[in-house]
C-alpha cells in the first residue's frame, strides 16, 4: 500500500519552468528583466529590430541574409547552452536524457516566455532525415530585405544551431514560407547542408512548402 505521507516527503514534481509569471521577473523602477535564476533579459523593440535590419541591408545589401544566418548560428549554440544548464538544473537530468515530448514542451514554453512566438517542431520525416519547424507570430520577421523571399535569416541560424547540438550533428536550415509574404506562419527544414541544397532553387521558383517537402522525401 502507497503511504501518502512518503509521497509527500519526496521532491516535488516540478511544474512548468518557463511559466511567465514565475520565469520572468522585472523591476520598473532600475528598468531590469531577469530570469528566474537571475539572469538579464533584453528587450528588443520591433522599432529596433526593423532598424538594425534596415541598417544592415543599407551596408551589405544581398550579404544581409548570410550575415543575419550566421549571427543566429552563434546566438542559438549560446542559446542551446544556457537552455540545457537552466532546463537540465531545473528538472534534475540533462536534457540528453529527456523524453522528446518533454523537450519539445520545454522549448515550445521557451520560445514563447521569450516572446518570440509560438514555435511547434514536426518529427514526421525524421526517419527520412528531415525536421520541419513551424513558427508563428515571429518576433524576427525582417520585411526590410524580403525581395519575394523568405527572410527569417536569424531564425534560421538560431534552429541551425539549437537542433545541431542536440543531434551532436551540424544541420542547415532553410525556410520555404514566410509571414512577411503573407503566409500564416513561417516554416523552415532541417537536414544535413548537402541534403537541401536544392532547397533555396525551389523556393525561389516559387514552390511551396508541400510540393518542397514531397520532393525531398521522395528522393
């Protein structure tokens, strides 16, 4: 028989990490954000975000987007650093050793916290080598240097990287539909760089997200 008494003795189960009421702290006065482990936060305005875009594309031009990629890539190796040491302290394992679906919960309520969006991973072609991310209400969708392509650089970089780490694997990223072209979301694969190579032709032809997919599942 279960003696109630021991399981209450027993550590807590730990709730969600990233509940914004508990994961985001702020102090109006000093102008701070911080996480719950006391780490700084910085907000970006969108009035900022479209400047640095603008800023950049006046500068580099065609380059902006390579740029921006690989400015994600270092942030989301950082990025994937600190998610592993803050998830990992918090619920007691590394993140190696998590269940998948408690992973992706865990960066789905991250994503979110941050206010980045709401972000939900496909696993469905994972066999065949591919992961597709979808990604709505972007908080990094740059319209500045879209010229009818997809232009969600940084966000691509960062989930270069943070699904690189975690498959030890390097991945490249590539979006096939973007909100700033009026799609309902922004949606990007993942797989090995030699593996979506013919990608980019694709989407710059114009063809959509599905037809992209089926082309490459079925090779």
């Amino acid at each position: 028989m279960i003696n109630v008494a021991d399981l209450i003795s027993e550590s807590n189960i730990p709730g969600n990490y990233f509940a914004p009421n508990t994961y985001l702290q702020g102090d109006f006065e000093s102008g701070l954000i911080e996480n719950r482990q006391g780490g700084r936060l910085l907000a970006l305005p969108e009035t900022l975000i479209r400047g640095l875009y603008s800023g950049l594309f006046a500068e580099l031009g065609s380059a902006t987007g390579l740029v921006l990629y690989n400015c994600g890539r270092k942030w989301g190796k950082n990025f994937f650093r600190r998610f592993s040491e803050e998830v990992g302290s918090y619920y007691r394992q590394p993140v190696a050793t998590m269940e998948m679906i408690e992973l992706v919960q865990c960066l789905k309520q991250c994503w979110k916290a941050h206010g980045w969006g709401i972000i939900e991973p496909n696993f469905d072609h994972y066999q065949q080598g591919f992961l597709v991310v979808e990604i709505t209400n972007s908080g990094f969708v740059n319209e500045i240097t879209a010229a009818e392509q997809p232009s969600c650089f940084i966000e691509a970089g960062l989930l270069s990287a943070f699904f690189s780490e975690l498959a030890e694997t390097d991945l490249h990223c590539v979006q096939t539909t973007c909100e700033s072209l009026g799609a309902s979301s922004n949606l990007f694969i993942l797989g090995l760089k030699k593996r979506l190579e013919s990608v980019s032709v694709m989407v710059e032809k114009g063809q959509t997200h599905t037809a992209i997919l089926q082309s490459l599942t079925a090779n």
